[in-house]
C-alpha cells in the first residue's frame, strides 16, 4: 500500500480547522505539570458539556465524575496515589476522579426509555453490567480528555493509583468504581520528554 504524508492527509482530509486539530491531537501532550491558574467551574461544565455528548452502549453514560478542588481532598486522594504521581497530583490546579457507575441500569428509563424494559435483566447480571459500565466508561474518558483540551487545557491521566482506596475515600456507600485520575490544567509549556513513536497506519491496521 502507498503511504500518504501526513502532512498531505491533514491539509486535505479534515475538516477541522488546523488550530483546532493542533491543540486536541497533534501538539497537545500530556502533562506533568501545569500553570499554576485555576481552573473555573464554568470551565468544568463546559467539560462536561462536551463530555455528555460521547457514545455509549444504549446511550447508559456510565461516567461520573468527582472534581477533587479542595486541599484537604486532594491529600486523601495522593495518599492512594503511586509515588511517582503524587507530586505532579498534588501541584495540579485541578484533579479528576473518573469512575463508572455499576448501576447504570437505573437511569435507563431516563437515559434510553426505549430499553426501559430491560432494567431486571440488567438488574440480575452484575458482570454485565461491570462489564458494560467500565467499557463505556472509558470510552467516555477518551472524550473527557479531548472535552479539556477543547477547553483549553492539558490534561495527565493516571492509572497509577489504588482503586479500593480511592473508592473507600470518594465513593463509598456508592455503586460507583474509580478507574482513571484525570490531572487538568492550564497549558505552561514545558515539555519534560519527548513524544513517544506512534504506531504507522500498516502496523495498526488491516483492510479485509
Ligand atoms: C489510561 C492511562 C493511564 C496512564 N497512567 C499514567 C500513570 O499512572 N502515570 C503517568 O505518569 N502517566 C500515565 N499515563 C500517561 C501516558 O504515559 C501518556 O499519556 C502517553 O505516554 C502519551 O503521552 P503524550 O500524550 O505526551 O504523547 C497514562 C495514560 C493513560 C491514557
């Protein structure tokens, strides 16, 4: 197969405007550090704005979402993290604690009344539901990183964590599992290594 340039696809093939495509893809990264700014609730709700608007499995959005603003939150919160994401969590304006709702299911009527009647078989298989919610979940995570750099910030996701801790902390008494810890941001420009190879559009896929 020929391989196109790059820069030829992106002239050509988006449509999204190169400023646009610049921040949410191609120059973003992700950070270990931040400017020091803070990041507003009108900022987090436009987040979430963006967020919202992810597909999912029968529309369940099975996201939610603890915004960790507080100090004396954030010290629980680094206390369950690995040592080498402690530093940069505590330092960061604004932190994210993602977590799926294993109950999903509830909200059905609501979030797709067309399935409304599947609620006892979602109510009797908690694998399926685990398995759906975290799946789903994490589909929804990919935009809430791409929702922030819409936003204009940078984001440090972290899987490096203890998920009973974090969970005993924030989400206890709840049917909600911790999976991702989101850092955010605003941009400061330090780039503290370099980009690691991205795989070629041969190795990655396959045209059957
Ligand atoms: C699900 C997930 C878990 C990650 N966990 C950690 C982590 O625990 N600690 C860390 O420093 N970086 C973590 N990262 C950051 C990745 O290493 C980083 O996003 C990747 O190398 C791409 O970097 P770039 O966006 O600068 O190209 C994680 C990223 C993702 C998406």
């Amino acid at each position: 197969m020929t391989r196109t340039p790059t820069e030829t696809l992106l002239t050509e093939e988006l449509i999204l405007d190169p400023h646009a495509a610049a921040a949410m893809f191609l120059t973003a990264r992700t950070a270990n550090s931040f400017d020091a700014g803070e990041i507003s609730e009108e900022t987090l709700q436009a987040v979430y704005a963006l967020t919202k608007m992810a597909p999912t499995a029968m529309n369940i959005q099975p996201l939610r979402i603890t915004w960790v603003r507080s100090a004396e939150a954030r010290e629980r919160l680094v206390a369950h993290m690995v040592d080498g994401n402690k530093a940069k969590t505590l330092r960061a304006p604004m932190v994210a604690v993602l977590s799926y709702d294993t109950d999903w299911h509830e909200l059905l009527p609501t979030t797709a009344p067309h399935a409304a009647g599947m609620v006892p078989t979602f109510a009797g298989n908690d694998a399926l539901r685990q398995g759906m919610g975290a799946n789903n979940a994490h589909i929804q995570a990919g935009f809430f990183i791409m929702a922030a750099r819409a936003a204009g910030l940078a984001t440090g996701p972290m899987g490096g964590f203890d998920a009973a801790g974090v969970d005993a902390e924030f989400n206890a008494g709840t049917p909600r599992k911790s999976f991702l810890v989101v850092n955010l941001g605003k941009p400061n420009g330090i780039v503290d290594r370099e980009r690691l190879h991205r795989l070629e559009f041969d190795v990655a896929t396959a045209t059957v």
